[in-house]
C-alpha cells in the first residue's frame, strides 16, 4: 500500500492527520513524509490501524499480495514449463527409464 493510498483512506473516514502524528508520537512533518512513500512498511500500516481502530489492510490474501510476488509466482510456473519440455526432449532423445530396463533385462 503506498503512503498516498493511506492518506486517502485516513482522510476518507474523518481521522485527522495532525491528530494522528500525536498518538504516533512523532512530528507532523514525519507523519507527511511517511505518507508520500510507494510502499509503506507492515508494521506502520498496523501501528495505524490500533490507533485509528479500524483495519486498513483488507483480509484478502491475494489483494495484499505485491506486483513483484505475481511475477515472481508467474515466472515459477514458466520455468516449470520449461523443466517439462526439457524432460521430454530427453526422453524423446535417450528414452525413459522403463524402455532402458526392459533393454538391459
């Protein structure tokens, strides 16, 4: 979630921002530079929600995952693929395992 996200959601439901930095116990300068990163840390986003007293994260697993763990999971699944047509090519060329053992009993 970035910073801005945040904000959004924080204005979105009445909490004021200068309160906020109060109960953060940091500067309200602090609290402004936080909110304008493209990625906010976990643990901030739920030192929020005690504070505010409303979850900001929805429990969706699959909404909360990052772009770069869907690539990753993408690439995985593209690397399988490509195990696979390697494991047939080598069977193709040098056959399975069943064909060497009927040959060589």
């Amino acid at each position: 979630m970035s910073g801005h996200e945040l904000r959004n959601k924080l204005l979105g439901k009445g909490i004021v921002l200068s309160e906020l930095a109060d109960a953060l116990e940091i500067s309200q300068q602090a609290l402004s530079n936080r909110l304008n990163v493209k990625k906010l840390k976990l643990d901030f986003i739920q030192e929020v929600e005690k504070i505010v007293g409303f979850q900001i994260i929805e429990d969706n697993p699959s909404k909360q995952l990052p772009s770069s763990v869907d690539a990753l999971i993408g690439l995985l699944q593209k690397k399988d693929e490509q195990m696979d047509r390697l494991i047939a090519l080598l069977e193709h060329r040098y056959g399975t395992d069943e064909k060497k053992e009927r040959r060589v009993g």
